[in-house]
C-alpha cells in the first residue's frame, strides 16, 4: 500500500514537472550557480559584478495559464517595481512570461543583499533568488608615484561586505571580467584580487574610474588620486614662453615710437606757414 501510494505521488511529481507552473532566470553571463549549495537552496543563484555596473535580470514563467498573475519583485525583502513591461508568449497553448528588472550604478553597500522575484496563480507559489557579490576596487599608490603622477600602483579587488573565498564560481568570474577591464590576470589571495599597473594606465581607463575607487596612499584613504598634484594642476608655461612674449611686446613698442616720432616730423614740414618764415628770415 505503501508503496502504491509513493508511486502515485511520484507519478503526480512527474506531471507537475511537465504542466505545472516553473521558474526560472533568464541568460545572464554574469549569474553563476554555486559551488555548494545548501539542501533546498540549489535554485538560488550568485550575482557577479563591480561597483558602478548595470544588472538586468530577467524572471521567466514557464507553462502558466491566461489570464497570468503579476509578477512582484524585491530587493533585500523590500518591494521593488521593475518598471518594465511584462512579456507574455503563447506556444502551442502553453503560456510563458518574462519580466525584466535594471538596477542601475551598483554600490557597494548592495554586496550579499537578495534580489528574488515570485509568481503566484491558483494553487502554485514560486519564486526565484540571486545573491549579490559586488566587488570594489582600492588603489595603493606611494606618496613618490602619486607626487609625480608617474610609476606603478597596485589595484585590489575585493567583496565589499562579505568575502566569498570557498565560491570558486565567483572567483571564476570576477577574475575574468578584471582581465577584460584591465587586460592583465589578477592574483588572488583569499578573497583578494590585485594585480600592478601604471599610474597613466590607471587614469586612461574608464572602466577603472567609473568604479569610484579609493586611493591609499600610505595608510591614508582618499577620493581616487584627489592628493596627487597631476589630477588638477594645469600644466605651467615654459618660462621661455613669458621671455617671448615680452620681447615682442618690446618691439611692437619701440616701432610703434618710432613711427610715431617720424610720422610728426614729416607733418611739420609740410605746413606753409612755416616754409614763408624761414625764406623771408633769409
């Protein structure tokens, strides 16, 4: 009897799996299963990306019924609208969704937070779950590199709230996306990622700086480079720069005396008055 009753409930598993409700992420290069996952939590997915990037995630609803319910989202348990319009497919007979949601210019403060969506409709609950493991960057730089604004700094890379050292997807992932930012391979020790580069190729690199990076320049910690004199000072003038534009000054001066000197003297020799008074003088 026992047994009977397993295989039914085994049979009844099986048609759920085919005509029930599923759930599931759309393709994101970025999203990585885990390693080793808990019992129960095999679904929940990580999220890899830097300080500054956009996420776009994608809920899928697989094999539901018309009219579909919404589907809710949230951030760290609070509610979040995705401001995206839900796309609804029919294939032969079968109805599929997708919603979309974009979090913009990631921060810091968002590494280890949860971003699930949920489908509910008639007797099915579902939902899917992604970890984030957001990545900031710290440059070490000497005061000499930073005062000359030339030489080499060192770039760290590490999980801004909690480090994931046993994740070896994550590790995978973050270090292919600082080999195709910085184009070198990062060591990693722990759960940190560095690697050497130059000063000129750090401040060159826009992907680099839309991180918003802190600098530590011997033990102190900075906006990115706000301490080293090459970030704002304007380039000076030669001082053969001011020697020129002295001497030409100079000569504009002295021909413009010149002319003027002889400009008078050919005026005066040309009034009639004058010329009468010498001859009758004679």
């Amino acid at each position: 009897m026992a047994s009977a009753s397993l295989g039914v409930l085994l049979m009844l598993l099986g048609l759920c799996s085919v005509l029930c409700e599923q759930m599931d992420w759309g393709d994101n290069p970025d999203l990585v299963d885990q390693s080793n996952p808990d019992q129960g939590r095999e679904h929940v997915k990580l999220m890899v990306a830097l300080v500054g990037d956009d996420i776009d995630l994608q809920c899928q609803v697989h094999l539901t019924s018309k009219p579909v319910s919404a589907i809710s989202w949230e951030i760290d348990g609070h509610p979040e609208n995705s401001q995206k319009e839900t796309v609804v497919t029919t294939k032969n007979g079968k109805v599929f969704i997708e919603e979309n949601l974009k979090i913009r210019n990631i921060t810091e403060e968002m590494d280890d937070k949860s971003v699930k969506c949920r489908y509910a409709k008639g007797q099915y609950t579902g939902s899917q779950e992604a970890i984030l493991h957001i990545f900031k960057l710290e440059i070490e730089i000497s005061k000499k590199v930073c005062d000359a604004c030339e030489g080499d700094v060192k770039l760290v890379f590490k999980e801004s709230v909690k480090s994931s050292p046993d994740e070896a997807n994550v590790q995978e992932k973050i270090q292919s996306k600082i080999t195709e930012m910085t184009s070198q391979t990062p060591q990693v020790d722990q759960a940190e990622y560095t690697l050497t580069l130059p000063f000129a190729t750090v401040q060159a690199n826009k992907q680099i700086l839309a991180m918003r990076p802190t600098s530590n320049i011997e033990g102190t910690s900075v906006e990115t480079f706000a301490q080293c004199k090459c970030e704002s000072a304007e380039p000076e003038p030669e001082t053969w720069y001011y020697w020129l534009i002295g001497i030409i000054l100079g000569i504009v001066a002295i021909c413009g005396g010149a002319f003027g000197i002889r400009q008078k003297t050919k005026n005066v020799s040309n009034v009639p008055g004058e010329d009468v008074d010498s001859a009758s003088n004679l």
